[in-house]
C-alpha cells in the first residue's frame, strides 16, 4: 500500500458516523437509553432459553437508567446527564436497547414508540432488535414514523457464520440477518448492523469475510464489538472452566483484525462504533490496557501506517456469494 496515498475519509481514515450526523443535522445526534421492559424470544422459550452465551445486559446499561420509571421519567434522567456530559448536542434519539424492542405485541410496541416520540426533546427512535422479530406490521409501521422523524433500525446480526451463531446460542443464522435487512431497507428504514469479532468458532479469515458478506447487503451504518466476556454469562462460565475452549483476542490482534476489516468494508457503510467496553466490575476477561475512547484513534493510526483506509480493499459482490 502506498503510505503517501490521501485518505477519502481524512484523518480518521474511515466513514465515521458521528462526522456523517452532525453534517446531516447540524451538530452532535446523542442517544438516550430506556428500558421499555421487552423480553427476548431466545429467553422466554419462544427460540430458546438462556439467551446467548455472551449476553448478559447490565454490561451496557448506562448507570442513569433506572428500568422502574416510565419512559418519560427515563427520557428526562437521560437528557439530565448527557447534557453535563455532551454540552451542545443538537438532537436527541430515544435508545431502546436492552434485549429485542420489536418483540411484543404491536398495540404495546406502538404505546412505547409513541410516549418516547411525545417528549418534547426527542427527535427519533434507535430500536435495536434481533432479525428473528421483524414482522411486516412493524416495519411497515416504523416506515411510516421515518418520514417524519429519525429511525434508526439496529439489527443484531453478530456473526456472519452460521457456525459461530450455533455456537453462542444465538438461535438464528445468517441467511434471517440477510432477510430481516432487506425488508427493512425495501421500506426505505435505514438499518446499523452489529457484528462482534472474536466469537468462538470463528476463523481470523471468516471475521473478514463478514466484511465482504456485509457490504453486498443494504446497510447504512455498522457498530463493530470485539468479544469481551462478562460476569455471570454462560460464556464466561465456560472460559473459566477451559480457557482453550473459548479463545480470546489480544490487543494487537484485534488491532491488526480490525484495521483488515475496516480495508474490506464497503466505503459507504457508516462505522457507528469499532469496539465496545464493559464495567470494570463485570469484565472477567480480556485484560487490555487499552481503552475504548482509544481505541478509535489506534485504530486510524495503524491504518495511516498502512498508508490505507475504509475500502480499499473492498471488492464489490452480490449477497450470498461465495
């Protein structure tokens, strides 16, 4: 590669999201997390029981949130704290996060959309959601709302190896993420998709062609997280019996991991984030010394050492190929 090449991305050296919304709308988009109390069908026995192996939702539950209150009172203890935090943020999302948000019956699913959408502060919806729980009716429904506010459909794809999903007791494969987004974009809804690296049974050559297999499918945005594990998951359990049983990427693998994906993605998928951070007092493992507000700046580091970029070494395909 050449090092003396310009990145079309500048200094970060990939399409960050962040940079992309506060052109689009003039300054900083913040999401608020609630909890609106949704269950998971890999929990409740519709799919499964005991969920994935690696979840385990306190581990990205902002401290703020209390899931007793109503929505409004969760919206309002949010928009408390991220104004000390983020001063001068021009919009604010509604974050309905914990477990899946589409899963319910469509009249409840409807009331919580609508109560986050009343508050006055809040400009759109970020519904995260498992592709396994997308019925027409609520796409058809979050299309409409997309016309006149922000949605932003988060699917939990998690791996693009139907082996490593068996393996988590994800309770889907790869071929319902390829359905659920396209259904999702046919309706004109922009969709993120969540991916983590690292999970067992996968290959350093299959992480990367999840890459490949993401950027054939209508996508807007990514959010990249690397396996960490997490007290009282059953994942955990099994790494503390037999460390070799669930190996675990280091820092500069997963450097060096992220940095050859990043090269493979497709130059118009938007990076919503490139890594993840769980609680101290949660994490059981890996122990970095690497933190996640640098983790984006090392990452942008190696691929100006590389002389690289989001890309450029992106091959155009079709969904589904080999």
């Amino acid at each position: 590669m050449n090092t003396e090449a310009i990145s079309p991305f500048g200094e970060r050296r990939y399409h960050a999201w962040n940079d992309h919304v506060k052109a689009l709308h003039g300054g900083r988009v913040q999401k608020v997390s609630i909890a609106a109390g949704f269950t998971c069908p890999n929990r409740d026995g519709l799919v499964g029981t005991g969920g994935c192996t690696f979840c385990n939702n306190a581990s990205f539950t902002p401290g703020y949130l209390d899931r007793r209150q109503p929505i409004t009172e969760q919206i309002d203890a949010g928009l408390l704290f991220l104004r000390r935090r983020y001063p001068g943020t021009q919009h604010y999302i509604a974050y309905f996060q914990s477990y899946t948000n589409t899963y319910g019956e469509f009249k409840r699913l409807r009331a919580c959309y609508e109560e986050a959408l009343s508050h006055p502060q809040i400009s759109g919806l970020a519904i995260s959601t498992r592709p396994d729980c997308l019925p027409s009716e609520v796409l058809d429904y979050l299309a409409v709302l997309a016309r006149e506010h922000i949605i932003e459909l988060e699917i939990g794809v998690e791996s693009c190896n139907d082996a490593a999903l068996a393996r988590v007791n994800r309770g889907h494969d790869f071929a319902a993420s390829v359905d659920a987004i396209r259904r999702s974009a046919a309706r004109g809804l922009e969709v993120t998709a969540h991916l983590m690296l690292g999970l067992p049974g996968e290959s350093y050559e299959s992480m990367l062609d999840g890459a490949r297999h993401l950027s054939a499918l209508p996508i807007r945005a990514l959010k990249l997280h690397q396996l960490q594990l997490v007290r009282g998951t059953a994942l955990a359990r099994e790494w503390q019996r037999n460390p070799d049983a669930v190996p675990l990427l280091d820092e500069q693998t997963c450097l060096s991991l992220l940095a050859d994906f990043i090269e493979r993605l497709a130059p118009s998928i938007l990076l919503q984030r490139v890594g993840s951070e769980v609680p101290p007092a949660l994490k059981l493992a890996p122990h970095w010394n690497l933190r996640l507000s640098e983790l984006a700046p090392r990452i942008s580091a190696e691929l100006s050492r590389r002389g690289s970029w989001q890309g450029c070494r992106y091959l155009p395909t079709t969904a589904g190929s080999s």
